[in-house]
C-alpha cells in the first residue's frame, strides 16, 4: 500500500473529493500520513475492514489523545470509557433508553417544539420588515431548544432557554461547548496542549479559563441534581413507592441500583455526572445540527420543502397541539414516525451530512483486517504480494471516514453527493452490504460502541420537523453558508467562523391556501 498525505481528510469542503480520489489512485485501504511524521494510519472505505474495526471494539479503542480532549470536557462518560468502565456504564443506561422509554418522552419533546415556534411566531410578528420573512439564526435557535428538551428528558430540569439565556446551568453547557469546541482552530497550542497538559496549567488562555468556569457550576447545580434525585427515589423507597420520574437521570439511578446488578457492576456518581454531560453534549449538540442542516437542505430545495410539508400537513389535526392530552400526542407521533417521505428526508439529511465527520481508533494490540478484494503490500525487500488481510501492528491509528463511507458514490450511485431523498425508495444493491447501526451508514456508529442515544434524536428530528415545517416556509438568505468539521460538522457563515457556528435563513408562517 502507498502511503499518502493526510491534506484535506478532515475538512467537508475537501473530503468528498480527497477520499473519491483515493480509492480511484490507490484503492479502497491506504496508508496515510498523520500530523507527525511517524503517524502512519490505515484510511478505508472498504466495509468488510470497517466493519470487521468497528464490531471489534476491544481491539480498537478511541486513542487517549481523543479521550483526553473529551474526559477534559465532560468527564469520562461512555464517549471517552473504554473497556470494562465503558462496558459497566453502558450496561446501566440501557434500560433508560428502551423503546418504551423513549416514547414517554414524546410529549416533552412536542411541547418544546410548539414552544420553539410560538417564540418565532412572536418574533416574526415583532420585528418582520420582509416579504422572505425574518432573518433567524436556526442553529442558534434549534439549539437553545434542544437543550431544553434534553434539560428535562435528561435530568428533570428547566434551563428555559427558548425563553431567555439566562440561566446558570444552561450559559455554562453552551460556553463549554461554543468557546472550548465550535470555535477551536486546531492550532499548535491545541495540539500541544493534548500531549502536554502542563500548558494549560501554567498558561491558561482564554479557553482554558472558561472550560475550568463551566466546570465548576455543572460540578455544583448538576452534583446537586443527583443528590437531590437520589432524596427523593430514597424517600419514596421509604414510602413503599416506586419513584415515578421518567427522565434519564432518574432511570440511569433506578438501573444503577437495581437488587439484580452485582455491586461491583454498578458505578459512581461521579460517572452518572460525566454521562450527564456526555448526555447534555450528545443529546443537544448533535440532534441539533441534524435539525439544522436538515432545514437548511430544505431551504436550497424549496420544491422537495414544499412536497414534506403537504405530507406533514395531511396528518395535522384539527385542534392545535397545546389541547391535545399525552395519549393523543403520542398517537399523533406514531402517525408522524410513520410518513415516508419524511422518513426519506431524515434519512438522507442525516446520510449527507452526518454530525460526527469521521473517527479515528487505534490498535490496542496487533490484528489482521480482512478486506473484500485482494490488497497489494510492497514488502520489506520490495516485492509486491497481494493479500486478503492487512496486518495492523499495535498502537497503530485507523481513520473511520463517516462522512466518506457514506458519500461514497461508487456504493450510493453518481449523485450520492447530493440531496435526494427519493434514493431510499430504490436502493443500490451495493448499499445492503454496508456496515452501520443506521440505515447503512456509519451515521450512529457501528458496532458495540455504536450510538445508545439513536431513538431519541430520531424522535426529536421528526418531531421538530413536523411542527416547525407545518408552520414556517423556510429560504436561504444571500449568506454563503459553509461546513467546518469542529469535533461535530458545524455550519458557518462564510468568513465569519470565528463567530462559531451560524445557519441563517428567511422565516416566515406558512399560510393554507383557502381556495
């Protein structure tokens, strides 16, 4: 295998490109070269090797160059544990997202919803001057709204963010995740601060300060959180009750002591803290950008806008959501769940531009990668042999393409590189072979590490979809906006990304045509 630079892998603007032109000049497993000159990885896009990577979760880990970054901002919850830490605290939140679960929450998540759009309602009516509509930032609204759906789903609390950006725990969330992650550079100083932490010790910058800020208000309002839930499902024990909250911290405590997890099974309540954030992170930040960027495609496509919203209307009832009981939001959503162009558009939102843009794991001991065809290896004295394995030798890194894997046209067809929802009606055959939790993308992951999340940021997608499509038009502005890959592919406005992330578009209410 040729080993080839790695210019170009990580940016969206350049990766489709980059990652076509490999497999075309080398094929489908290539040796590149990392930041350092040593760092030699295996770039694939071959899904028997990502398949084989991604299922062996044991052997490939996430590097502790990744975990140090993410256990420095949220802990160590599921997204930075590895090996038995990991294999514990996932044990304990599975049973907080069951189907059953999730659907319990599915009446939170329409009142945040409803509650997102009376607020552009307002604003509108408030400040409106154009026939477009109002200039609304959608990622920094769609956001605000999503931490408060993952606020109370999550932990029983109210940041009221759709309302004001006022509250303590909520400004502390949003700094942490703006100023340390959307608004890095991956410069020098972030690099080096990853190898040598001492830096920021002695030369705290900016950034530093602020993460150590937030860390300490989520240590206090979110510690007592915990304490203050595990009062009450201890007093209700007490009582001969069963504590009947339903949020995630709440069902992560009740699985934590359940009388059948061995104790030494069971995990602290400094780890249920790290997967609050790690809940707080995962549940907002990513469900939020999948809202987002599913707007902003509908917006370049006004006429695919236009045939989603008159499916989503069919369904609409006659009385407004606000009069509707628990049970009939629920019948209304599984009614929703169930439209199939808005299925299509999910799917493809989320197959085109998925949140994570790729991954990186490393070999935790030597392993032999199966390959679907045959790969050349030039050998030490020079003679090329074709294999059906790649040896990959311990601590070396693989590049997990997400982006890449799921854009790969020789798979999804010529025109995988743009939105066309009506693909998923008429598949490729090559598409049933590929690895991924998802509807055959790497999207969620694969695997045992695979996404525990995915129901809930599905129920969150159609559901901020259906109401906020059902009552807006939305249309690009003369804003040129552009993908970053900042730890998630976030969108910003051409020559403005040091402002962190921005998805402008027109808003204006969607009025029924009477005649």
């Amino acid at each position: 295998m040729m080993i080839v630079g790695i210019r170009g892998q990580y940016s969206p603007s350049r990766s489709p490109r980059v990652h076509e032109a490999f497999v075309k000049q080398y094929g489908r497993n290539v040796c590149i070269r990392g930041v350092l000159p040593w760092d030699i990885r295996l770039f694939t896009l071959d899904a028997v090797a990502l398949g084989h990577v991604m299922k062996n979760s044991t052997i490939y880990e996430k590097p502790w160059q990744s975990r140090r970054l993410i256990t420095g901002l949220i802990g160590c919850g599921m997204l930075a544990a590895e090996g038995q830490v990991h294999k514990r605290q996932r044990r304990v939140a599975t049973p907080a997202f069951s189907i059953q679960n999730m659907r319990e929450l599915v009446p939170l998540v329409f009142s945040k919803g409803s509650q997102l759009g009376n607020k552009w309602k307002t604003m509108i009516d408030a400040g409106c001057q154009s026939k477009d509509g109002l200039r609304i930032d959608v990622c920094h609204w769609v956001s605000r709204a999503t931490f408060d759906v993952i606020g109370s789903a999550g932990f029983d609390y109210e940041f009221n963010a759709i309302e004001n950006e006022t509250n303590e725990l909520f400004n502390a969330y949003k700094d942490m995740f703006e100023i340390a992650i959307s608004q890095q550079n991956g410069g020098v100083r972030d690099i080096l601060s990853i190898y040598f932490p001492i830096i920021d010790t002695l030369f705290p910058d900016r950034k530093v300060r602020t993460v150590r800020r937030c860390q300490e208000v989520i240590r206090h309002v979110a510690g007592r959180l915990v304490q203050e839930k595990k009062r009450k499902m201890g007093e209700a024990e007490k009582g001969g009750d069963a504590y009947s909250g339903r949020d995630l911290l709440s069902l992560l405590l009740k699985s934590n002591s359940a009388a059948d997890l061995p104790p030494e099974q069971r995990i602290s309540d400094e780890d249920i803290l790290h997967n609050i954030n790690t809940f707080m992170f995962a549940g907002s930040d990513t469900s939020s950008l999948s809202i987002t960027w599913t707007l902003y495609l509908l917006a370049m496509y006004p006429e695919l806008q236009t045939r989603l919203r008159e499916e989503l209307i069919s369904v609409t009832p006659t009385a407004s959501l606000q009069t509707l009981t628990r049970e009939e939001v629920s019948s209304l959503y599984a009614t929703v769940a169930e439209l199939p162009y808005l299925e299509n558009v999910v799917r493809e939102s989320l197959r085109l531009i998925p949140p994570v843009h790729s991954s990186i794991r490393v070999a935790v001991r030597d392993d032999d990668v199966p390959t679907s065809t045959p790969v050349k290896l030039t050998m030490r004295d020079g003679r090329v042999v074709e294999s059906r394995t790649i040896r990959v030798p311990k601590g070396s890194f693989v590049h997990v393409p997400v982006e890449g894997f799921n854009l790969d046209r020789e798979v999804w067809g010529p025109d995988a590189w743009s939105f066309n929802p009506d693909r998923w009606d008429n598949l490729p055959e090559t598409v049933a072979s590929q690895p991924g939790l998802y509807n055959n993308t790497l999207t969620f992951s694969a695997g045992p590490r695979s996404c525990i999340g995915l129901r809930f940021s599905i129920i969150e997608m159609k559901t901020f979809l259906y109401i906020l499509l059902a009552n807006f038009v939305f249309t690009k502005t003369d804003e040129k906006v552009g993908k970053a890959n900042v730890v998630l592919t976030r969108p910003y406005v051409a020559g403005k990304q040091r402002e962190g992330s921005m998805c402008p578009l027109f808003v204006r209410p969607y009025v029924r045509d009477t005649l």
